[in-house]
C-alpha cells in the first residue's frame, strides 16, 4: 500500500479497528478514513453506496460488526445474524461497485464445526455442525467469507478473509456480553473493588461453564500487524488467498484451558476471593486452536505472550476505569 492511499477503517472504533488505526499511523499511512456508526450506518445500502462512491478508499479493513461472548450470542441470536449479514453485503458489494483494490475482511474460529480435529485447518470448514450457541453469528461469517471468494472469482476482486482467534486487548467491550477474557477481567476487577469499598470479605465470581473448554487469544495488536503485512502482500504471495473457497487462520499458535485462564486473571487483577463455575452455563465448544501453517509460510509470528498482553490490557482498563 502507498503511503498516501486512501484507506478506509470500518469499525475504527472498536477493539479491532482502532489497533489497526493505531498500527498504520505508526507505519506512518496519512490517508486513513473512518466514520462513527451516527456519521454512516453500514446496515444502510444507500448510504454504504453514497459513502464509496463519493471517498474511493482503494483499501478497506471490514473490522465493522456485531461481536461478543457466548452470553451474549445467546441472549441476541437474531441481532448478530442480522447486523453481521447486513454489514457484509452492504460494504463488499460497495466494494466491488467502487473498485477497492484489497479488503480485508475477518472471520471467527467459530465458524469451524464444534467439534472439528485440533488444531483446525481451513479444510476442516463445513464439514461438520456448529456449535449452537454461536451458530447465528458463525452462519453470518461463512457468507461473508464465501461472498468474498464469489466476488474474487467473478469480478477479480482482492478481497482476503481470515480467521483469528479470540481477540483481546486495550479498547475492547469490558461488560457481560463481551467476549470471554475482557468480560471476566471486568468481573474479577469489579468484585475486588466492592470488596475493598465494603470493607468486607470479596464476593464470588461465577464463571460460565466447567472451566475445561479451551481457548486461543491473540493480542489485538499482533492481529493487527499481520493484518498490513496481508495488505501489502505481493501478487505472487497473495493469489492463493484469492481462490473461491480460500481463507487464512491467523493462529497464535496455542491455547489455554477457562480454568487456567480464570486464575492467571485472578492473579493479575489481585483477586483472592471464591470463585463458582456454574455448570448449568454452557462450555461453548471443547476446543478451537488454529493451525498456523499458512501462518508459518509468510514468516510471521506473534509477539505478545498472553500473560504479557493481559497485563497489558489490565492496566489499561485500570486508567479507565479503575
């Protein structure tokens, strides 16, 4: 990408978008367009249209969407389908009409089958059933990224879609429907400081599920850094990413029981108080770790640990809302 391209951030203000913003400024990008959801709706054809036709972005990030925990997949199903379909249709299909040369657009590990072989490679999609709890969600991000290989072939477009695993860090939602690190570490955090403030022994905090499922994490500013060097691949290097059923793992190369992540969050916020998995709650899937052979290949890898980023992340929503 040139420097002085027009790039456009859909979703700049969430966890994702803005460490993409971040990310180019410091690769030193002037051209970066964004808009707050009150300025364009993207669920909005007419004015998804009107945006593309009049700022010609020649490079899009689709960071834009509808995302949480498995709370909050359960509690709003139809709202994740819907908001997420919408979202897609509306900005690939302005995408193509506009001539965007490369978008990026993001998938989730959810969209493998629920108990498909570890660690889950792209040919392992849609060979099985999803998980139910996050099947409305997952069925919106397989459209989007079977849309992106239909466009590809159809009308040589360049749009490249990947899946990451769970993604964490500074800016995320820190509430009961996010996703399950940030929505826990707002748990632990809170729980501590009511203790502190009622002078009294710390109250419990209940954990969804057994604590046996497995997750991956990425840190939010890893995933961001693959997501430019994607970017800027060559032809050569980028083509295989561009065939009808293609799509990338952005893996992070290992993963961590609930149980285990709980206490490293406990240990880290300072939180010593009872903690209660409730077993009526679903565990989600057993497991989702990514194979990162496609990874491998383009030689990057990431360079945030988890127990690193965690911190990192703490600290940060400790100046926010300590």
């Amino acid at each position: 990408m040139d420097r002085d391209s027009t790039i456009y951030i859909a979703g700049h203000s969430g966890l994702v978008g803005s460490a993409l913003e971040r990310c180019l400024r410091e690769a030193g990008y002037r051209n970066i367009v964004t808009r707050s959801h009150a300025e364009l709706d993207l669920t909005n054809q007419q004015l998804v249209q009107a945006f593309f036709k009049e700022v010609r972005p020649r490079y899009v990030f689709l960071a834009a969407g509808r995302v949480g925990g498995i709370r909050a997949n359960s509690t709003y199903p139809a709202e994740f389908i819907h908001t997420n379909l919408a979202i897609e249709l509306n900005v690939l299909h302005a995408a193509r009409c506009h001539d965007v040369e490369r978008l990026l657009f993001f998938g989730s590990s959810c969209v493998y089958p629920r108990l498909a072989p570890q660690p889950m490679r792209e040919e392992h999609l849609l060979t099985g059933a999803l998980e139910p709890s996050s099947r409305p969600y997952a069925i919106a991000k397989l459209a989007g990224m079977a849309m992106c290989g239909a466009y590809n072939v159809q009308y040589g477009t360049r749009f490249i879609p990947i899946i990451p695993p769970t993604v964490y860090g500074p800016n995320d939602s820190f509430d009961e429907d996010g996703h399950v690190l940030s929505a826990l570490l707002a748990r632990f955090a809170d729980a501590k400081r009511a203790a502190q403030y009622e002078g009294r022994g710390s109250r419990p905090v209940t954990v969804w599920g057994t604590g046996a499922a497995r997750r991956e994490f990425i840190f939010v500013d890893d995933l961001a850094d693959v997501c430019l060097l994607l970017m800027c691949l060559g032809e050569e290097s980028l083509g295989p990413l561009l065939q009808p059923e293609s799509v990338m793992n952005i893996g992070a190369g290992g993963d961590i029981a609930i149980g285990d992540l709980v206490a490293l969050i406990a240990e880290v916020v300072g939180y010593d108080g009872p903690i209660v998995f409730d077993v009526t709650k679903p565990d989600g899937a057993p497991r989702k770790l990514l194979d990162r052979t496609k990874c491998d290949r383009l030689g990057w890898h990431p360079r945030v640990a988890l127990a690193e980023g965690w911190r990192r992340t703490y600290e940060w929503y400790e100046r926010r809302h300590g």
